[in-house]
C-alpha cells in the first residue's frame, strides 16, 4: 500500500501512513461497536492491533472500507485455528519494501511491522482454555479457581478481533 504524500514545494515531504492510519481506524470502529472490551486495555490494543494488521495486509481493504465480501475475508482470516500468524509474517515478507519511490522508508509499512512486533513480543496474562483441571505443574490459578497463562499479545487480540468482525 502506498503512503500518501504531503509533498510541498521546497520537497522533503512528510511521509504519512494514510492506509495504516485507516485500517487501525476500522479496527477500533469494530471493537468499539462490538462493545466487547474496555477500549483503555491492552486486550483492547490487541484486538485492534490484531485486526489493523489483518484489514492492512488483506489486499486493498482498507482503500476499500469494510463492504461484506471484506467483511466475510476478515471472519475468515481471524478465525480460531486459522494459520494467522504463518500468514501475517508471509505478508510482511511479501511486502519488504525498505523505503518508498523516493528512497525514504515506508512509513505504512514501518507502522504495521511495529504493531507486529508488539503483538509478538508483549505477553499477557490471560484465563487458560486449554487447562481442564489443576495439575501441581501448571500455574496456580487466581483466587476464584481459573487457571491463567502468559499469552502472546496477538493470541489475545485475534479471537477478540474475530468477535468483533462477526457482530459486525
């Protein structure tokens, strides 16, 4: 995707990450409308990082907007099981770009490799779905029972993502 340029006369333009900036903006709209999450948590962030990175890297959809057949290419893409995060970093692959026609960097793509790279790297803790009973091995669970792991952030923020495409 092509950033869009603010190129004044004297040149050396700011660079703005237009389709970055409208695909984390339909990411919030999503969730926000979902009403699934308190938008001042970091499960909010990654459910909007995660769904902002799927709508960037789906071909056009954010020049687009949402209409259903996106809408459809999104639940599809979010989907539990899905090799989402295979298909995320063969798309940042795909689209390498080190820098734009000018020879500066790309900042849309700069924006969306930073927002993987949170997604990756932050952990949260969240309820473990995977846990059918307490075992001396796994973690101790909160005060009410609930066993809780250290997650990736994205693994927090697709299904919540996915959610907020469905009740769209």
């Amino acid at each position: 995707m092509r950033p869009d340029y603010c190129d004044e006369a004297g040149g050396g333009g700011l660079l703005v990450p237009m389709a970055w900036m409208y695909s984390e903006y339909i990411a919030d709209e999503l969730l926000v409308t979902g009403d699934l999450m308190e938008p001042t948590t970091l499960e909010f962030r990654a459910g909007r990082d995660a769904l902002a990175l799927t709508i960037f890297l789906s071909d056009g959809a954010a020049a687009e907007g949402l209409p259903a057949v996106r809408v459809d290419e999104l639940r599809l893409l979010t989907a539990y099981g899905a090799s989402w995060r295979r298909w995320v970093c063969a798309r940042l692959e795909a689209i390498a770009r080190p820098s734009g026609p000018d020879g500066r960097a790309d900042p849309d793509l700069a924006m969306a490799r930073a927002a993987w790279r949170w997604l990756e790297d932050t952990e949260l803790l969240a309820a473990d779905l995977d846990a059918i009973g307490p075992a001396p091995w796994e973690p101790v669970g909160d005060e009410d029972g609930e066993a809780q792991v250290w997650t990736p952030a994205w693994q927090l923020g697709l299904p919540l993502g996915h959610l907020a495409v469905h009740l769209y």
